[in-house]
C-alpha cells in the first residue's frame, strides 16, 4: 500500500464522525483482512500508519504456518530440537501455551495436525502456499511439555507437536501493534486482524470505539459493543470452511474429539483486556453447549454473546456493560 493511501483508506470498524486527527488504513495479512485506526498529532499518524502495516506483515513473515521460512514452521520442523526465536514468536508461544491452560484446554494451539488431516493445508490467500508436516507430526501436541526461555529466545516443542498460531496470532498481533502505535505517539489506535480487534486511548470522535460485530447469518443485523481500552474477538463456524470427501468441514475443531466443533454455537463473541484473550476465550463455546458456556463465562465474569444454529442471541451477564 502507497503512503499516499493510508489516511484514505476506509475501513468497518468504525463509521462513526471523525473530529480528532485520524488515519485509517486497510490491508490483508495472515489470510484476512486487517484495518488500522490512529488519532494523534496531524503531522505524525501517516508515517505511524505506515509502520503499523509494515509490522503486521513482519508478525505473519514470523508466524505463518504457511510460509516455509516463518520461525513457527521452523519450531514444527525442528522435531523435538530446541531452536531459538524472536521476541515476537517466544511471546506468541508463551500466550498460546497460557492459553491452554486458562481455558482448560478448550483453545489448544496443537492441533494442526488434525487441520492438516481434515484438509485445511493450503493457505486461503494462495494455494501454493501449504502446510507441510512431516511423518512424526501428532494429531494433537502436548502444550503442557513445550519449553521457553524468554531471555534466550529458546524455544523446545516435545517430538510430534506442532503449533498453529489461529486466531490468537491474529489477537495477538492487533495487541503488539496498538502497544507500539501507542508508545510512538499515537493518542489512540485501534488495530483489527480478522475480526480481532485491540483499542487503546482517544477514538476519532467521542470517547469509546464504536465496533461493529458481523451478523453470524446473512439478512441478521450487524450488533455493536463500545469500548474504552481492551480487545474483542469473535469466531465463527461459518467462515473458513470447506468441503472433504463430500461432507462439510469447518476450522475450530473441538479438541475432546479432534472433529470440527458441533456443539449449538454458531459465533462466539468476548470482551477481554486484550484481543489474544478475548480469542482464546470464544473456543470455549465451541467445546460445551450454549448453556454450559455461558455458566463459564458468567463465573469468569466475562463478556460474552453466542449465537446459536436456531438464531438465539444468548449473553454473559457482563455483556450488557459493553453493548451499545
């Protein structure tokens, strides 16, 4: 993307009147599209935008289990050796590994494998571009036996694990961008990757971010959540699918069974301090039934909202403090 475009450039997740110095850019990184609002000095938010773009692709250069160069393929190839990593991937490992634990187990970032199995190899964006394990590969990893040191960078996955960054990378990286936008002079940045999104500081008008949530069925109206600082994300079953052998398959694959999800949730949308926990956290829809979810939720005191295949909206308790 030109310099020139990025202050014109539009994007959905806020429609709102802009009356602070803004710039707004879209691009496509890790197989989705990406948007990126700044307010600041008038004389600063380009080049800043400039740079938030330019990080998002160095994060999916680092972690795309598509690209035979990222380090993530490097640690899913180096079957069972230690190998040493940037800041960025010994951060996403450590917050995929967190992950698992927090949730109990219903975000595991070990099943790639099992993806692989179930025919998601090629990337969405280029189908040359595909996942490639070797024989030792498991189904399903053991996130508890992966080893890191931080002040190294070294990083040791137990023999047949392999990693699968999903969503959480996608989290993640709207965090590290909004943290640096942040720190370089940006008086508010909002960052989205794939649906995840992460807001710090002034909006362009008022004093929240306006975002919108995409209807889980078509002709369903769009619902919006106001937030100060923090993150929101949400998954689907209804977006990256695909057909095998005749029968319909979906990417959130429950880990009790390693099949694709088939509990009553068909979207699931959470408010956290950060867009890599709210992501982690909407899994948890897709491994126990609406109710049971939702009890989660309720005692975590997190906002949530599942749509269900009947179309039912069901919300956390904590929900209603963030919808508008």
């Amino acid at each position: 993307m030109k310099a020139a475009d990025l202050s014109h450039a539009a994007t959905h997740a806020t429609a709102q009147a802009t009356t602070r110095p803004t710039a707004r850019a879209t691009t496509r990184v890790m197989s989705c599209s990406a948007s990126i609002v700044i307010t600041g000095d008038a004389a600063q938010i380009d080049q800043l935008t400039e740079r938030a773009v330019a990080r998002l692709e160095q994060l999916e250069q680092r972690w795309s289990r598509f690209l035979p160069t990222s380090e993530i393929t490097g640690l899913n190839d180096a079957q069972g050796e230690a190998r040493t990593a940037s800041s960025d991937t010994v951060r996403l490992v450590r917050s995929l590994v967190q992950a698992w634990h927090a949730t109990a187990g219903a975000f595991d970032p070990t099943l790639l494998g099992t993806l692989v199995e179930l025919g998601y190899a090629a990337s969405r964006d280029d189908a040359a571009l595909r996942t490639s394990l070797a024989a030792t590969a498991q189904p399903q990893g053991r996130p508890d036996q992966i080893l890191i040191d931080p002040d190294t960078g070294w990083i040791r996955l137990p023999p047949g694990t392999t990693l699968d960054p999903g969503g959480l990378g996608k989290g993640l990286a709207a965090d590290i961008v909004v943290e640096q936008l942040m720190l370089e002079g940006a008086t508010g940045a909002l960052v989205e990757v794939g649906g995840d999104v992460r807001v710090s500081g002034d909006p362009p008008h008022g004093d929240a971010w306006t975002i919108s949530i995409a209807p889980a069925f078509d002709g369903d109206p769009s619902r919006t959540v106001r937030l100060q600082d923090g993150g929101i994300a949400t998954s689907t079953s209804r977006l990256r699918t695909w057909n095998q052998h005749g029968e319909q398959r979906h990417h959130l694959v429950d880990p009790a069974t390693l099949r694709p999800s088939d509990t009553d949730a068909v979207s699931c949308s959470v408010v956290a301090g950060t867009a890599a926990w709210a992501e982690a956290f909407t899994k948890v829809a897709f491994t126990e039934r609406c109710d049971t979810s939702i009890e989660q939720f309720d005692r975590r005191r997190l906002a949530a909202s599942i749509i269900t295949t009947d179309r039912r909206r069901v919300d956390s308790a904590a929900w209603q403090e963030f919808w508008a």
